[in-house]
C-alpha cells in the first residue's frame, strides 16, 4: 500500500511538471478562466509550507552520504518522502503562481526572476529527486544539489517579497537607508519633495514597473498624466473629478479604496495635501515658495519639508546639568538642547520690555556649553556685550535689531569658534565695523537695515573677503512686493476687549486695515494704530503698503469674544475617538484649532449629533451663543444641518431659545472656519443645552457665550 501511495505520489510529480512545462511554452496563448483565479490567488497563502519542507529535505540530503546516515533506513526514506512531499506541494505552489501571473498588474523583470527561480527550485529538486538513488549519484552532487536548491529558494523568495511590498524589502533593514535629499524651503519643490515621497511611500508598491496594478504607474510624471485603465488619474484643477481623490476618500471598507487594505494608508495631512496639490494645477515643477503666503498648499507643504542643515557637530565639552538648564529656563529666556542628545545649547530671550543685562549675565553657569545665542529685538547695549565674551564655544550670536552701535564688538572678537554675526536693524555704524578684522573665525555677517550705504558695505566686504556680508538685495530697477501684515496677538479669543496688535518686519511700513469685511486700500481704510479695542466677533483684514514697494496681499484674522465661561460642561454623545480632543473642555479651552493640520485638537462626530450640556453656578445674562466648526466639503465636512439651543433651570425643565441651520460653504476644497451665530433676546441662564445636527462629519473646536 505504501509502494502504491508512494508510486501515485511519484506519478504525480512527474505529471506536474509537465504541467509547468507545458505552461511554461504556451504562457502567451494561455487564458484562465474565472473559476481559476481563486486558486491563483491562494499561492502567496501556501507557499511557506514547500519552503519549509524543501529547505529541511536540502539540510538533510546535504549531509546524507555521512558515514553514520548513509547506513541508517530511517534516515535515507524519511528523507526521500520529504522530498517528495515539499516538491508536490511547491510543484502545486508553482502553478498557481503561474495562474496568478496572468492577472493584470504583474509585470516587469521582477517578476520574471520570480517566475524563473520559482521554477527552477522544481526541475532541479526534481532532477534531485529521480537521480539520487542511481550509483553515480554521490556527496558531491547531493551537496551541490542541495546548495543550488535552497539558493533558489531565498532568491524565489526575496523576489516575492519585493513583488509583494516593494524594493528591498527583505534586505531593507541591513542595506544604506534612501532618503530623500534635504532642501531649504526656498529650494523645494511641491511635487518633487512633497508630493513624491508620498506616492513613493503608500501608492508605488502597487504601481511601478514591476507591477501594474490597473495599468497604472506612478513613478514619473508623464505615466501620472497618462493614467490608467479606468482613465485619468488626475484633472488638474479639478480634484472633485479626479480618480486619485476620489479613490483615496472612499471609505476603507470599500473594494476600491486606495491605498488598499492591509496596505499603509494615507494620512489627513497627506490626503488633504494631494488635493491641494490637484486644485492647484498639478504643476510637476512649481515650488513651494512660488504659491501665495496664505496658500492652504503652501503652509501644508511647508510642514513636509525636511531643511537642508548641516549635520550636528560632535562637541568635546560635557553636558550642563538638567536642574542647571531647568533652573535657567523662565518666561523672558528658554535655554535648550541644540540636538537631541547634544551637549551644545542655544540660548533666546524674550519680552523686549522685561530684558535686563543681568539675564546675560546668569548664563556665566554653562557659559561652555552655549552655541548659539538669540537677543533678537532685545534693548542690549555695547556695554552687555562683556557677558558674552566668556561664552567660548559661541558660534552664532544675534543682535538683530538691537541697540547696539558696534563700539563694543572689540570685547567679543576674541571669540575663536564665532562664525555667524547677525547685526540687521541695528545701529552699528561702519566705523565700529572696522573691528570685524579681528574676528578670526566669523564667516557671515548680516547686516540688513542698518543705514550703511551699500558702496560703503561693497568696500568693507572687499577688505574682509574670507567674511561672507549679507546686506539684503541688489535692487535691479524693480519694485518688491511686501509680505502680509503679521498678528502680534497671543490670543484670537477674548472676555470683554482685546487690543489689536499688528506688526510687519520691514520698517517703514504702513498697515491699513478693516473691520467691516471689505477689502483695505490705501486712501479709505484706515491706519494700523495701538489704540484699537475689539469689542466683538471681529473679522480684520489688513494689507501692507510702503513707497517704491508694490503692496502686500490682504491677509485675515478673526477675533471672537466669548463673555462666559460655563462651570461644567459634559456631552452626551461620545466623540469620535480619532477626535476625541479634550473632550467637552475643547469647546470652551479658549484655544483656536488648526485648519490646515486637522488634527485631535478637533471635537468630531459621525453618524450622530453633538449634544451639549452647559452649567453656571450663578446665572448668566445671555443674548448669543456662537458655534465654530471647520467646513471641508470635498473631504465631507460639513457645518451642522441645524444647531438648536435650549435654556432653563434644569436639565428637564427647558425652553427652545433659538435655530440656525448654517450655509454649506461654496468653495469645496478648501477648509474654512463656519462661523454658526444664535443670537435671542438676552435672559437670565442658569442651565445651557446645545445640539448640532451631524450632517456626515461633524469637527467643532469652541462654543462662545456672550
């Protein structure tokens, strides 16, 4: 019986690969049909048992002709049935590999290595297999069979694994590690350096070459345009009619999303930054800096890029205590680790009004361990420049915008390792400059600002050629556009008022702005001045404006006033745990969430309303509440379908204040603060109920009580 099972085992082997063969020889006329494909599909499940089972069968028939085995029965048929049966089950293995090749998608000379070292793993245990008990067959030939066969299989097997997830995956961990290379944000390009690696990261291993799932390819720009089977994978300017932004918004549950499951998925930033991308035009070559300021695109972008900076350099001095650099630290001044692990400290001040010299002079305690020193805008005179003159690993100091004129640079010229000297905005005058001489090791001064005349720079850098002078741009007969207005305020919420603070880098400049939505001019609107109290939801609107210099685009900022601050505040209905946030406090922290990185400082719901309920200890005189949600249309974000607000004594003895059912924003692809305002007749309100009607996704960041 068992010669009988064994011969039938036999038979079969043989018969498979003919099989192979004949597979092999008539692949391009060869069509499988549906009731196939399952069984194609099942060689990535199976394969594992063969190779466990022939790479044991190797092991042993390698050392068969050991003069202790080659006697032992046992060992010589457990050997040969092994072999028989990993070779059945890989010959088994092999077709359905076959099967599966014929899908769409596979392609490429990985595969083909594939295939081909499949194959021969086969034909040569095979030949193994039939030829070892002939009295030719002996130690040498078994060991060089048996050494042929497992290479095949690890070769079989990485080229698998690269089909599977990708190049080098198998060898990944151990081999130099590709990075993308770093560039300046100035440099950097949205496709290149953002867009890319994403679709490097979570699309390629599906769409390469070497595998073309959907006929489509996604490693160079002009198989992107070209698209796949299904059509265009990309319409630029229109990222609703896109494939590439429908697919990946599909839910995850859906056959058709991309990336598919078990694969890694895109983030909401990396989402949300392949729209933008699309809405833009999809411009293969455009850089980051070339969008506008305020660009959705342009600030989401920025967030990938990863800065060309010189790798952190290797200090002999020791690392200051962790009590010393916590003790250091306050409001006006942080000191901090220049790299993690770095002994090397950089060291800002802040708060031009609190500064005092003798903060300088408290840094004496790791005086060895500065590096770099910012007092940007800080009042320091000539004279506090005597506190640094012990710092002696300082390699990058800024007196930015400072009052010093220069007459006291003598006492830090003896800093051998200062290589950076910021002076821009201050009052040096060109014959304290004459002092940098002395400075060995300075290698870049910045002087921007300074009221020294260019020929007057242009002569001092031709006496100073090893220094690099940094004095802002040539002027080439062309006007300059200004960058917006900057918001000086800590804080866009407020109580009862809240001064407007404004600011701009460059002097001279004037700020016109508005409160009434319209657009600012030059000649109606008014003047930027301290003396502004907002009182109210305001939304500001301001523009840059200076002679010679083309004016700055409109830039917004909105105030909102929130009077009352409820006791106790709790949901009955439980967020989302992706956006889960602080819970109910979120809605009241006072503390604006991000638009562009929709992250867990949002309060979400899906498939069911916010509930809110609202406690004062004493009662509140109230006439409004105002609701803000993000609105995302594209990505189905939208504003409540209807916010209704109760009051009352108790939670079960309440009366309907009010209803609004907010506007869905009209620009689908860019993420907007909605703004939902209930205002009634102002009343007594002890007890606050709150319900906002989930439209799909619901993303609310405060509640304001005025």
């Amino acid at each position: 019986m068992k010669s009988n099972l064994k011969g039938f085992a036999e038979n079969l082997l043989f018969v498979l690969n003919i099989l192979i063969v004949f597979f092999l020889l008539f692949e391009s006329k060869i069509v499988i049909p549906h009731w196939l494909i399952p069984v194609g599909r099942m060689h990535p499940m199976i394969l594992h048992f063969p190779i466990a089972i022939l790479i044991l069968a190797m092991v042993l028939e390698f050392f068969r002709f050991k003069d202790k085995y080659q006697a032992e029965l046992f060992y010589q048929r457990f050997t040969s049935n092994l072999l028989l049966i990993g070779l059945i089950s890989a010959a088994v293995t092999v077709i359905m590999g076959l099967f599966l090749s014929k899908e769409e998608g596979y392609e490429g000379s990985i595969l083909q290595w594939h295939k081909w070292t499949g194959v021969s793993i086969v034909l040569v245990a095979s030949v193994i297999y039939w030829c070892r008990n002939f009295t030719w067959y002996n130690a040498p030939l078994a060991k060089g069979g048996a050494v042929v066969t497992i290479l095949c299989l690890v070769l079989a097997g990485h080229f698998g694994a690269t089909l599977t997830h990708g190049e080098s995956f198998v060898l990944g961990p151990i081999l130099p590690q590709k990075t993308m290379p770093q560039v300046s944000l100035e440099q950097a390009q949205v496709y290149e350096h953002v867009v890319k690696p994403i679709l490097e990261a979570k699309c390629n291993s599906c769409h390469n070459p070497e595998k073309l799932k959907g006929q489509l390819m996604l490693t160079d720009e002009a198989s992107i345009l070209k698209g796949g089977k299904t059509g265009k994978l990309i319409i630029p300017g229109k990222p609703e009619l896109s494939l590439l932004i429908q697919r990946i918004h599909l839910p995850a549950e859906d056959k058709k999303h991309m990336p598919p499951t078990g694969k890694p998925q895109l983030t909401d930033e990396e989402a949300l930054l392949l729209q933008l991308w699309v809405k833009n035009g999809a411009d293969f070559k455009r850089k980051v800096v070339d969008l506008p300021a305020n660009d959705s695109l342009r600030k989401l972008a920025s967030l990938f890029i990863k800065p060309a900076i010189a790798a952190t350099p290797a200090y002999a001095f020791e690392a200051a205590s962790e009590a010393t650099i916590k003790n250091l630290n306050n409001d006006y001044r942080t000191v901090t680790p220049l790299a993690k692990g770095s002994p090397a400290l950089a060291v800002n001040l802040y708060n031009r009004a609190n500064y005092k010299a003798k903060q300088l002079d408290e840094l004496g305690e790791i005086k060895k361990q500065i590096v770099s020193l910012d007092l940007n805008m800080m009042p320091v005179k000539d004279d506090d420049l005597k506190y640094i003159t012990s710092f002696e690993n300082l390699t990058a100091l800024n007196l930015n915008f400072t009052d010093v004129n220069g007459s006291g640079l003598s006492k830090i010229a003896g800093l051998k390792n200062l290589r950076t000297l910021s002076l821009s905005g201050s009052k040096v005058t060109l014959q304290n400059l004459q002092q940098i001489k002395g400075f060995k090791a300075l290698k870049t001064l910045t002087l921007w600002n300074t009221g020294i005349a260019a020929k007057d720079i242009e002569k001092l850098q031709d006496a100073n050629k090893n220094i690099q002078i940094i004095s802002g741009y040539k002027d080439d007969g062309k006007a300059m556009k200004l960058n917006p207005p900057q918001l000086n305020n800590a804080q866009q919420i407020f109580k009862q008022t809240t001064a407007l603070k404004l600011k701009h880098p460059i002097r001279g400049v004037e700020i016109r702005y508005t409160l009434d939505g319209n657009d600012p001019d030059s000649l109606k609107s008014p003047a930027f001045n301290k003396n502004i109290l907002l009182n109210k939801h305001t939304t500001v609107r301001a523009k840059a404006f200076k002679k010679g210099w083309i004016s700055s685009d409109i830039v917004e900022f909105k105030f909102y006033k929130s009077a009352y601050t409820p006791d106790t505040i709790y949901l009955t209905n439980q967020p989302v745990e992706r956006y889960a946030a602080n819970g109910a406090q979120t809605l009241i922290d006072n503390e604006l969430a991000d638009l562009v990185n929709l992250n867990n400082r949002w309060l979400g719901f899906e498939k069911k309303d916010m509930e809110v309920f609202m406690h004062f200890d004493k009662p509140v005189n109230l006439s409004s509440v105002m609701v803000q949600n993000v609105s995302l249309p594209l990505f189905l974000l939208l504003p409540p379908a209807q916010i209704d607000v109760w009051c009352g004594p108790n939670e079960g003895n309440l009366k309907l204040l009010g209803t609004v059912k907010p506007a869905v924003p009209k620009v689908p692809g860019v993420s907007v603060y909605t703004d939902s305002f209930v205002g009634f007749k102002p009343q007594k309100v002890q007890f606050l109920k709150l319900r906002a009607k989930t439209q799909f996704v619901l993303l609310v960041d405060e509640i304001f009580l005025n």
